[in-house]
C-alpha cells in the first residue's frame, strides 16, 4: 500500500499500533508523514489524519488521547450553558493514571489537563458526537470535588439542573463535596 492508501484507510484520529495493520515499519512511515504535513502528533502514540480527514474536533481529540474518559468541571458546564464564561482549561477525566501536568497538552490553543477519577466517580456522562461529555449535574459535582467549590458559582444558571438527579449523584461523592451543594449561589438546592 502506499501512503496515501494507508492514511485513506486511517481514521481521523489513530495510534502508531493502527499503523502495523498496514506497514511493518510504523515509525518510518510515522515520520516521514508527519514530515510532510500529511499527519499531526497529538502527543507521544496519538496522531491526527489531517491530510485526509481533516482536525479533529477538540473535545474528541482530548478524550481519544485517554480512554475511557468524559469531559467534565467547567468546560462541560460551559457546553450545557451553565456557565456563561469559556473556560481556557479543558478537564478531562479518566480512570487511566497517565494523568499529570507532565501528561496535560495543548491543542487548537486549549490547555487540556487530565485528571484520573475513581471507578465509584466514573458515571454521569454521555456520548455526544465522538466523545463523551458529563451531564450538567454531575459536571457541577466534578468541578465542587476537584476544585473544592465553584469557580462561577455567582454567575451559574442553575435553573437547569435537575435538583433530583444533583441530590441522587451526590450521594457517590465525600461528605465534603454533598456540604457544598446546599450552598451554590446561595440557593437551597439539595
């Protein structure tokens, strides 16, 4: 097969392994593709098909980088119209321990910062168009837990939350994140 048979073949975003399908040497073919623009290193393993399938979406790009894994805290809270800032810092959470400031990237101008989450803290999410966001309620819960409160918890619209639901999920979190609900933007919420 020749180059451009093989990055056909690629999806939009694909590991070097993908590559042994096709070539037994995928480190050459590796460099010599990111050489001529034909592909992009994401990051040490995780390439993008640009040449043939074009950028991948951020939020896609950030959860394919580790698996499994949902886009939470701010960022998800900004996407359901929580929040009306955009954050600068996409949080992604994963139950792989390869999480770290050494293993946060940058892509499209966006940091993305990994952050690994116990199997009794890994729900509350949903796939949406190839990757998986948390719904707004536990993306409340996640940023309360890793932030130790809410960074806009002045200018939140919380009127969309399903208080039921908030209160149900709570229950998964320790004692100190369920004494934060209550207190959100001054409102009885839990």
């Amino acid at each position: 097969m020749n180059t451009f048979d093989i990055l056909q073949a690629l999806p939009r975003l694909f590991r070097s392994a993908d590559l042994y399908k096709f070539t037994g040497n995928a480190n050459v073919f590796l460099t010599r593709a990111c050489q001529r623009g034909l592909i992009t290193r994401l990051t040490k393993g995780v390439y993008i098909n640009v040449r043939m399938k074009g950028e991948a979406p951020l939020e896609e790009a950030a959860c394919f980088v580790r698996t499994p894994s949902y886009i939470s805290a701010e960022w998800a809270l900004h996407l359901h119209g929580i929040i009306i800032q955009a954050p600068t810092v996409c949080t992604v959470l994963t139950l792989s321990t390869a999480v770290g400031i050494t293993r946060n990237l940058v892509y499209q101008g966006v940091a993305i910062e990994y952050s690994h989450l116990s199997d009794r803290l890994y729900f509350g999410f949903e796939s949406r168009d190839g990757f998986n966001l948390a719904l707004p309620e536990k993306a409340l819960l996640d940023t309360l837990y890793y932030r130790r409160g809410a960074p806009f918890a002045d200018e939140m619209d919380l009127d969309e939350l399903d208080i039921d639901l908030l209160r149900e999920m709570s229950k998964s979190f320790p004692l100190r994140v369920r004494e934060l609900v209550p207190k959100m933007n001054g409102r009885i919420l839990a």
